[in-house]
C-alpha cells in the first residue's frame, strides 16, 4: 500500500531508532553498534599525524597533509555508506522505518571532554544522515526525524528526564525507575519511541509534510 505522503509501506510496524554518536559512530534500538574504539583509534592517529605535518609548514609536509585528508575523507565516506546500508536493511527486514535526530546543531548540543569533542568534529555525521535517508527513501520508507533535545536524559522506559540519569558519557541509569542501560542504546529506544510519535500525530493531523518526512 502506498503511503499518501510518499513512500511505501503506510502502516509501518515500528520504528528503528539511530543515535550518532562518539564511542559508535551509530547505535540502533535493536542494538547494534556500527563502529567503535578501532574506528576512533585509527582516526586520532591520523589527525594527529596530519597535526605534526602541518606544524611543520614546509610544501612537502603540506602536501601530504592534504594528501592524508583525502584519504581520511574518502575512509569515511566509505564507512558511512556501509553503515547507512546496514542501517536500512535492519529496518527493512523488520518492516520498519527509520527515526533520527535532527542533525542540525548535533556538535553544539554535545557536552563532551575536549578529546571527544575532537572526535566528533572530525566525523561526517550531515553526510551519514543524508546517506540513510537516500537510502531509506530508495527502499521505500523515508526517515522521519525528531527533536534532539534531552535524548540523552531521558529514560526509555519511563521517560523521565534529568541531568542525573546520565553519570558518565556510556551509562544510562534513571534515578526514579533504577533502569540502567548503555547510554546510546537507551537514546536509540527514546529516538524510536518519538518517531512513532510523530508518524502517529502526522497521520492523524494536517501537519506540514516537511516537518515530518524527509
């Protein structure tokens, strides 16, 4: 059946949330984790590799600073377009579409230690999320995107939503409901929850069509 505001399947049975992040590139609500430390390891050595050649400032050294660039920048496009097809996959097995973050702002919102606000900066995140949503809209199902705001706070379960259920970057643990979980795979199951949400409410309201579908 043909979904009035332009992709397959109308009735959809759920949806897989994808939390960006640091330690994983991206984590889903069925719990996968597409990247880890070997990604990151590989990525602080280049970067600081490209920093020791530009510190140099010599045209040979400037050369095959751009030089890695290109390669790093060709790695991750690379990887973004393995992970954004397994991303789909996962969905399409399940009959399901596809809930992210917006995207906007995703580097100015994070708290994070310098190290990993490094990390993040350095990772094409505008260009993984273009990636699964072609892709998803090419198999049928377009992305439906929510408000980033607290994902990271907020309880999958319950849904409270305070500072304190985060006490570090990978823990998860919700101080009324005592529910602990890997803090990127509790967001993926809040990211889920709020594009159903917003599916739900689109299909039932005359809501503008670009603040749900893109």
């Amino acid at each position: 059946m043909r979904d009035p505001r332009g992709g397959l399947n109308a009735h959809p049975v759920g949806f897989l949330g994808v939390d960006l992040g640091v330690v994983n590139v991206a984590v889903t609500s069925d719990g996968a984790r597409h990247c880890g430390r070997r990604v990151n390891r590989k990525r602080e050595q280049d970067r600081k590799l490209r920093s020791k050649l530009q510190k140099k400032n010599t045209k040979p050294a400037g050369r095959r600073a751009k030089k890695y660039a290109g390669k790093e920048a060709r790695r991750a496009k690379d990887i973004n377009h393995k992970i954004s097809k397994r991303i789909v996959a996962e969905a399409e097995r399940a009959g399901r579409r596809i809930a992210l973050e917006e995207l906007t702002g995703i580097r100015e919102r994070a708290r994070l230690r310098k190290p990993q606000r490094t990390t993040l900066h350095s990772w094409p995140f505008a260009q993984l999320g273009s990636f699964i949503a072609y892709k998803a809209k090419r198999a049928g199902g377009p992305v439906v995107y929510v408000d980033p705001a607290y994902t990271s706070q907020e309880c999958s379960k319950c849904h409270h939503t305070a500072r304190g259920n985060r006490p570090s970057q990978a823990v998860f643990s919700c101080r009324v409901r005592g529910f602990a979980e890997h803090a990127d795979h509790n967001a993926s199951h809040t990211i889920a929850h709020r594009g159903w949400y917003m599916w739900v409410r689109g299909a039932r309201s005359t809501a503008p069509e670009r603040t749900l579908i893109a």
